[in-house]
C-alpha cells in the first residue's frame, strides 16, 4: 500500500471522528435533557451517574481519535 494512500485514509478517518465527537458534543451539551430521557428509557441510570458516564465516554473518544487517527496521520505527513 501507498504512503499516499494510507495517509488520505488517515486523514478522513481524522475528519471523520472529529465530526462526530463535536456532534456528540454540541448535542450533550445543547440537549442534556432530552439525551437523558433519550437514554434513559432504555437503561435504568441516575442523572450524575448518566453524567459521569457521557464526560468518561467523551474522554476515552478524544484519547483514542487522537492515538489512533491523528498521531499516524501526522506521522505520515512527516515521513511522505
């Protein structure tokens, strides 16, 4: 496989990823409420547990977006 090649997937999967992590962002942070309800049909979850858990999942998205999609995009872009 390309340098190339690898390195525009890499760069989409970037693009990709951070669009969705500011999508679920500007959601939580627009409509808690309704996320809450939303959620909370399906599992049986106290509001502050509901809370920590989205802050956590938020967290762990941006780790791995930026371990497994920019760092290796932005080696790429070094070493094409």
């Amino acid at each position: 496989m390309e340098i190339q090649t690898l390195t525009s997937f890499f760069m989409w999967c970037t693009i990709l990823n951070t669009s969705l992590l500011v999508f679920w962002s500007i959601i939580f942070l627009v409509a808690p409420d309704w996320v809450y309800r939303t959620q909370s049909r399906w599992f049986p979850i106290s509001r502050e547990t509901f809370n920590v858990a989205m802050y956590c999942f938020l967290g762990l998205f941006k780790i791995v977006l930026i371990v497994f999609n920019l760092m290796p995009y932005l080696a790429l872009l070094i070493i094409a």
